[in-house]
C-alpha cells in the first residue's frame, strides 16, 4: 500500500489537485517537495509566500501553531496522507491558508484542546468535498439525503448544474481503495449559472477564493454538523456500479437520515 504510483488520478475524486503531481519514479524527498512548490509557483498558484514542506520535521508548538508561525507543514516520508495534504495546498491555497488562520485564531481565544469551531475545520479540512450548485433545489436535495432524487432522478444535472470538487486530503488517501460506506463531508456552495462554463482550474480558484473569504469569518461553518454527508460512490461517473439504479437500494450506505441536521446551505 505504500508503493509509489499515481494510478489514482484518473479518478474526478483527484480533479482539482491532478495538475500539481509530476511524473515523479518514486517517493518525493525533500527537494521534490521544494521542485513541486516551485513548479506551482511558477504557474502562479497563489501559495503563502513562506510555505514550504518539510520533511520529518517535528514543531515544539502545535501543528496549525507551527504552520501559522512559520509557513512550514510537517510532512512524513513516503507516507500517502500528508503527500495528499501538499497536493491539497497547492490545489486549494487559499481555502487551506484560511483554515490554518482559523485555527491559530481560535487557539489564540484558548481553544487548543479544539471546540466546535475547531473540529468543523478539521473535519472539513480532512473528508471536505465542496458541492457547487447553480440549483439550489439540487442543494436541498443533497442535505434532505433524499439520493435517488440527487443521484437519479438529477443525473442529468451532474457536470452541468452539480459538482463535487475534493479538499479533504484524508479523502484523497482512502480514495486509493474505495469501499462501498466512502463518504464525504459536503459543502454546498450555490454558484451562478456561468460557474460551469469554466474549465476545472477555474471552477477550483472561483470556489478557492470564496471558500477563504468565507473561512476568515468565524460565524461560518461554527460546527461539524454544517456538513452534510455525501455517499462518494453515488456521485455519476464515480464508481462503475452507479449505472445501476438498483446501486442506490442499498440503504446502510445511502442512508434516509442523519441523527442532526443544520443549515448547509452556502450561498
């Protein structure tokens, strides 16, 4: 399992984050990591000026503490999580700056052993999938859990009205063996109807820029139960099985409720 290969890209789960990743033989060391910063860069990512990944590196203060300070992100050698969490950064730059600010905010106000705010920005950071909607009835349909409606009855609209796009670097590593119970933690964001006539990058920054601008408020996204959860391999074009509408009978999976519901809604 910790064999180096990229067989995972072709998957729309890797989408925003696909265009970062050099065909690299094996595992990037530490001037990988720098030569990677430095390509993005180049192609005018708009990356933190400081940041850089550092290999091994072990900070005396906490983690989003280190980063917020100093611009350097921990990263471990040949391990899938935190090469996932640096494709991360560099596909969504903004978003993932705003998230450390968030958190070095709230452990400034004393938060260090984390609190509602702080785990919505983990958890979003961590199984975060941004769902653009030019509808908002696919919205509410998405936070309704009401999945044949989504994902049948509305596959037309996927691509064209929907998207799914991929933060959530843990869901980039469990992306390698999708199972059937993989699942997400949505954003809605409601976008206008010109969203989807950009290519991917630009959907990616659009939605980079909004996601930071909202981020460095903290009256939005104040707990985890302003995600909402999103079957993975529901989404058309995601998993094989889906072109089978019996795919969506399976009710532990898709499931009809959730134990706590609250407005998901961005718009």
């Amino acid at each position: 399992m910790n064999r180096w290969h990229t067989d995972y890209l072709s998957h729309p789960l890797y989408r925003p984050a696909r265009r970062f990743v050099p065909p690299l033989a094996d595992w990037p060391d530490q001037a990988g990591y720098d030569a990677l910063l430095d390509r993005a860069r180049a192609a005018s990512a708009p990356l933190p000026a400081g940041l850089r990944f550092v290999c091994e590196l072990e900070p005396d203060a906490y983690y989003e503490m280190h980063i917020g300070t100093t611009g350097e992100v921990p990263t471990r050698a040949r391990n899938w999580h935190d090469w996932f969490n640096a494709l991360a950064w560099l596909a969504w730059p903004r978003a993932k700056a705003a998230l450390n600010r968030r958190h070095v905010r709230a452990i400034a106000r004393g938060e260090a052993k984390r609190g509602p705010l702080r785990d919505a920005a983990t958890l979003f950071d961590e199984c975060g999938v941004i769902v653009a909607v030019a509808d908002p009835r696919l919205g509410q349909l998405l936070d309704d859990m009401r999945w044949c409606e989504l994902f049948i009855e509305s596959r037309d609209h996927w691509g064209r009205r929907i998207a799914a796009h991929t933060l959530g670097h843990a869901l980039m590593e469990t992306g390698l063996a999708p199972h059937l119970g993989w699942c997400g933690k949505a954003l809605i964001v409601e976008v206008g109807e010109d969203f989807f006539g950009l290519d991917g990058d630009g959907q990616t920054a659009l939605l980079d820029a909004e996601l930071a601008a909202r981020l460095d408020d903290d009256a939005f996204l104040t707990s985890p139960r302003a995600l909402c959860p999103l079957p993975l391999l529901g989404i058309p074009g995601w998993w094989p099985d889906n072109e089978d509408p019996a795919f969506y009978d399976n009710a532990d999976y898709f499931r009809p409720t959730r134990r706590a519901k609250s407005a998901t809604v961005t718009a």
